[in-house]
C-alpha cells in the first residue's frame, strides 16, 4: 500500500511567527536582575527548541542561581507577560506562510501546530494576523509534559487530529515543518517526515530534515506528497 500525505504540521516560533528574537529579548528581561545576559549565539546553539521552563530551568543549572522550581514557574509567568507586551507590536508572520498555508487550504490538507510556546502566546500572534481559523488543533507547552526533542508534542497532535476521523491518520502520512534540530529530532521519533526552513538556522546545520527550504512559499504540493509517497 502507497502512503500519502494527509496532514502538515508546523512548529511556530521561526516557522510560521518570527518571534524568535523577541522571546530571547523577553528572557533577558526576566534574568536582568540576575545579572544573566543570554547571547543570540547561545540562545540559538543551546536553549532554542526548549519550553520556557526548560530554558529557564536549565539557565538557572548553567549560572548556578540556586531556584527552585516555584521561583522558575514565577520567572516563566513574568517572561510570558513580557513576552506578550513586545508580540502585540512587533510580532509577525514570516514571508511565505500565508501563501502556503493557502495552498494547503485548497487542497483540503488538515494542518495544525505543534509548539513549545505558551498557547496564549501563540493564539495572540494568529489572532493579530487573522490566522486563527486556518489550523485544526494546536498543541502547546501547556499540553505536554516534556518538550521537543521528546516526540510527545507531536504524537499528542496526531491523536487530536485523528479525533472523529476515520481512517485516522498514520504518523508516516504527516509532514513537520520545522527550524530547529531540536524539532527534527521530535517528529522523526514520532515517525513523521520532516521539512526545515531556515529561517533560525543554516540549512547546514538542518541536514536531517528529509527536504530544506527557505522559503515555505517555494514549495510545491508535488514536493510535499512526494516526501509520503513510499510504498
């Protein structure tokens, strides 16, 4: 039997909002008082693809803060408010997601969103742009217990999307959209294809994706189904 394409599902911070920069701007607020300043270079090689509790949890491992997780949840509740205050003026969609998400539109492919962000974080941006209505299910940090590269996120997706649908969808039938290593590694341990964008990371460095991009609107429907069209 063919397998086929029946559903994308796209990761958001640097694939569908370019939001990456102001969730490390919003970090470096919260961490101000420590004396703690998260380079670009070591945001990007070391906390990227984490929840705002990873990241927080493992700065503080990295700087010897010495908090406890209570203080690490208060930090992620005042990152999420700075978060929110910088999203509503300078969060945006990135070039090339609206066309592709039309096209996957017309052509009757569920789509939802598998992120490590905060699930008002993500639903002000699509909000703002008018995208809400276009994804099936969106599963957030606040959804799972462990984020990516543990594939949690990604099979918690699949089951959402399969909910009243029959046949339901295989894992082999998704394809992930992603900007990380840390994505990949997730969708491939849940047995999906995977596509990077390089919009956070050379295409060097996402050479475990099965196909790399730089644009999402560069892509054809034919390449998408190409990439489930295996016996």
């Amino acid at each position: 039997m063919l397998t086929m394409l029946r559903a994308v599902i796209f990761d958001f911070d640097g694939v569908i909002a370019d939001s990456e920069a102001l969730h490390l701007r919003a970090f470096n607020v919260i961490l101000k008082p420590f004396r703690v300043d998260i380079s670009t270079q070591t945001y990007y090689r070391d906390y990227l693809g984490l929840t705002d509790f990873e990241c927080f949890t493992q700065v503080v491992a990295d700087r010897r803060l010495g908090l406890d997780e209570a203080a690490v949840r208060g930090l992620v509740a005042r990152k999420n408010r700075v978060f929110k205050e910088f999203a509503a003026t300078e969060g945006h969609i990135i070039d090339g997601v609206i066309p592709f998400l039309n096209m996957l539109g017309a052509a009757a492919i569920p789509v939802a969103i598998c992120s490590g962000a905060k699930r008002i974080e993500i639903r002000q941006i699509l909000d703002q742009a008018g995208l809400n209505g276009y994804f099936e299910t969106i599963v957030a940090a606040d959804d799972v217990a462990k984020g990516k590269p543990d594939p949690q996120g990604f099979l918690l997706t699949l089951d959402r999307l399969n909910e009243g649908r029959h046949p339901p969808i295989i894992a082999a039938q998704c394809v992930v959209i992603e900007d990380s290593r840390w994505g990949l590694s997730a969708a491939q341990a849940a047995g999906m294809k995977t596509i990077a964008v390089t919009n956070s990371y050379d295409a060097t460095e996402l050479t475990a994706a099965d196909l790399v991009v730089d644009r999402l609107d560069a892509l054809t429907l034919d390449q998408i189904h190409g990439l489930c069209a295996t016996p």
